[in-house]
C-alpha cells in the first residue's frame, strides 16, 4: 500500500478522501515552494530587515528546505509574497517588537526597502 492510500484509509468519506488527495498533491513541486516559501516568510523578512544580505537569507532557505534557489528567483519569490500580502492586507508582524515588518523597516531604514 502506497503512503496516499494509508493516509486515505482512516478517512471515511469520498469527498473527505478526495479533498486531502488534492491537498497533498498541492504540496508537490511549484506549489509546494510556494507553500515553503509563504510559511517562512516571516522569518526571513525579519532577518532582510536586521540587514542580512539577501544572498546569505536565500542560502539558509535553501539549506532548510532543500531547495537550490538562485538570486533571480530568491528575489523574485520574495517580491511576489511581498505584493501578494499588500494586496490581501496581511501585515507581517516582528515577534521581537510587536510592529509590523513595514513600520519596523521604515523606522530602521529610513523608507521601505
């Protein structure tokens, strides 16, 4: 028995199995960088923030999570989170100092980056 028809097994209703099917397969590939990529986020806008070279915060992701990310497309991830999150209104907030990623960079840097 492969893992998905384990997985599947405790589950009792088609549409139920169906749904988590789709959602794992979510996770595979492009979507799953995606999904990578938005949980650590936060994470990593708090360290650009503290002035770490972004090529040092794309060679840590990469490292975590198994990825071989270039610059072009490190950057390139982080600017479409970035305008992703403007446009839907979620702020990311600094869990050292309760402000949001944005006030904190303008404070810090003078404007945002």
């Amino acid at each position: 028995m492969n893992s998905l028809a384990e997985t599947l097994a405790g589950i009792h209703s088609p549409l139920d199995r169906l749904q988590h099917a789709l959602a794992q397969d979510l996770n595979l590939g492009k979507s799953k960088l995606e999904t990578d990529f938005r949980e650590a986020y936060p994470v990593l806008e708090h360290h650009l923030i503290q002035r770490m070279r972004k090529r040092l915060v794309m060679e840590r992701f990469n490292a975590a999570y198994g990825y071989k990310l270039n610059q072009a497309q490190f950057r390139k991830l982080l600017n479409a989170e970035r305008e992703r999150r403007e446009e839907a209104g979620d702020v990311a907030i600094c869990t050292g100092c309760g402000r949001p990623f944005d006030e904190q960079a303008a404070t810090d840097q003078g404007e945002d980056e």
